[in-house]
C-alpha cells in the first residue's frame, strides 16, 4: 500500500462519524433510561392519574382545556400553551382572544378552536356560552395589559371560582393578581405560575404593608420559604416558582422540582409550561375524586391534586427542555421544546 493511500484511510479514520437523525434520538432515549434516576413515588403517582386511552372513550373525556390570552402583540404565547395541552393529551383547546390576533393564531394549528372575543363587548357573553364545555381555564399567556380586557378578568376569575373551576394563572393574569391578590385568596383550586420577576412582584403587593417583606427581592436560597409563606398567606392556594428549581407549595406542603431542564431561556417556554399544567390538572382532580390515584391512604394526606399536577408539568416542561437543548444547543426555541413532549412523556410517564 502506497503512501498516498495510508495517508487517506488515516484520514478517513480521524473523520467524525455523522448520526442521522433517528440514531440521535436513539441515543438521547437511551442516555434517558441508563441515567434516569429510580422510578420516584412521584412519578407512579403521577402514572396514576392519566387516563388510559381506552376505544370506548369519546372527544373530550380526556380534556377540554379554555385559554384566555393573544393580543396583537403576543401571538405566540396562546398558540404554545394551547397546542402543548393537546400535545400531552388534552382533546380540545379552546383560544379566546382579540379580533385582531385571532387569524394569526388559527393559521399556525387546524387543531386549535379560535374564539376573537377577548376585545368585544360582547365578550362575557360569548365566553360564558363556552365554559360550561370547559374543564380547566388558563388565563394568561399573550393577555397583554389591555384595561379593558383586564377589567373582564375579575369577572371571568369569579365565575370560575362559582362552577369550582380549576384555574392556572401565569403572565400578565399575574399581573393582574398583584393589583387585587384578594381574588384568588383561599381559592385553593387555583395555580399561579410566577417566574422569578413575576413571583417578586406578587410578593411585593401581598405583603406591602410589611416594609420588610414588601422591598424584599428573592433569592434562589431563600425562595423555598418565600413561596411557602406567599402560597400560606394568599390561603394556601398553590404556587409554582418557576427558577433554577421549580418551587412548588401551597403553604402546606412543598417541593422542589429538580428534573434537569437547560440553561436555555428563549420565550415561550412559560407558555408551554401553563399548557401543560393546564392537561395535567384537568387529570388530577378527576383522580383524586374518583379516589384512582394508586398507593396507600396517606398519599392524600401528602399531596393535593394541584400539587400534583404542578410538579408533573413541572419535570415534563424541563425534560422537554433538556432534550431540546442536546439536539439544538443555542438554536433551542419553544416549538424545539414543543416537538420532545412526546419523547419526554413517554420517559418519564411510561403508561402506554
């Protein structure tokens, strides 16, 4: 053998050998399952409460999940929320928002139903012709700081809390919630999903009258007290701070959700977040009244379904995030995230 040709199958030895796209999965699933840590009481639970899909089922039993939120500016965040719903199981996601953004949001999803009420007088009308039909409402995402549309929030909040509606609040409904905490206090069917800013915010109005408490600024080390202590006083309604570690409370009982996600911060990712506690909620309190939830007596005791359902969003929206980010890197956005629902449900709640 020539020179030449030594020289060229060294060469070819030294080249990196490219994957396609299904071996990356592959090795992505496999790297999941070698590592994962040992099945957590937390997930059979969680395993506990999803539905089977059984052929007797119809449309809607495994979820009719309402959104309130998409302005002229914040397309996007409603469509993130409301797909991701779907994508972990939910059967229909209803969209209520302005008339000029509801074209925009129907042209990224067929599966979406688009109601562009949200800015029209006659909007409460319309929205309580549909929520009958609905399990869970998310209120939240893209709602934008509109005065009119926010002055129809407290009514929306109040008729929800009649029908015992489980509800989740995240963005510019939190917003909304530091100028009148009162609405939500006690209403222990309520998840508010405040980032690092957000939960700050609330704190602040919560507790103005404590000069001490009210110019304070959470740190990540003393954020699991802060939670627990805002979740307490606001009457033990459940709190997911979302950080470094997701910190979930309800006064009572908390958790820190330590599932890796990325360091990753493009937006969006809330949005899928509240889509997804959105479905999960909707199986959580289904399963706690049907008494469905597998394990001994005292995991009532332990746990409450919104809860549970905040720390299984919780670890699904961060390995969503995880597996993302090992295909992307810095090119990671929320419809990567979107795409490993699938593969990240199925890792963690391997119940089909």
């Amino acid at each position: 053998m020539s020179d030449d040709d030594n020289n060229q199958q060294q060469q070819q030895q030294n080249q990196p050998i490219e994957k396609s796209k299904a071996e990356l999965d592959n090795d992505i699933q496999n790297n999941l399952q070698n590592n994962d840590e040992e099945f957590s009481e937390f997930r059979q639970m969680i395993c506990s409460i999803i539905p089977p899909l059984q052929p007797e089922f119809h449309k809607g039993q495994a979820g009719r999940i309402g959104l309130i939120g998409g302005s002229r500016e914040y397309t996007g965040a409603p469509y993130f929320s409301a797909i991701s719903a779907m994508k972990t199981g939910a059967d229909l996601s209803y969209i209520f928002c302005s008339s000029d953004s509801a074209s925009v949001i129907k042209s990224y999803s067929p599966e979406l139903i688009v109601y562009p009420v949200l800015d029209q007088p006659n909007f409460l009308d319309d929205f309580n012709a549909i929520l009958p039909k609905l399990h869970v409402l998310v209120i939240g995402p893209g709602l934008g700081r509109n005065d009119q549309i926010l002055s129809n929030i407290g009514t929306v909040i109040a008729q929800v809390k009649e029908r015992n509606m489980p509800i989740v609040l995240d963005a510019d409904a939190l917003y909304f919630i530091s100028k009148c905490p009162e609405i939500v206090r006690s209403y222990t069917s309520a998840i508010l999903t405040p980032n690092v800013a957000e939960f700050d915010r609330l704190y602040s109005a919560v507790f103005r009258s404590d000069s001490k408490l009210s110019n304070k600024t959470v740190g990540d080390d003393d954020a699991r007290s802060a939670v627990e202590l805002l979740a307490k006083t606001l009457g033990h309604i459940t709190i997911l701070r979302k950080g470094p570690v997701d910190i979930i409370s309800n006064g009572l009982i908390t958790y820190a959700c330590r599932e890796q996600g990325s360091n990753r911060r493009c937006g969006g990712q809330g949005d899928l977040l509240s889509g997804v506690l959105g479905t999960f909620t909707h199986w959580s309190h289904k399963a706690f009244e049907s008494n469905q939830i597998s394990g001994s007596s005292s995991i009532y005791q332990n746990y409450s379904p919104t809860l549970l359902a905040c720390l299984a969003a919780s670890m699904l929206t961060r390995r969503c995030a995880r597996l993302a980010f090992q295909k992307q890197a810095r090119s990671t956005t929320t419809s990567d995230l979107i795409k490993e629902i699938k593969n990240a449900f199925t890792t963690l709640y391997p119940v089909d």
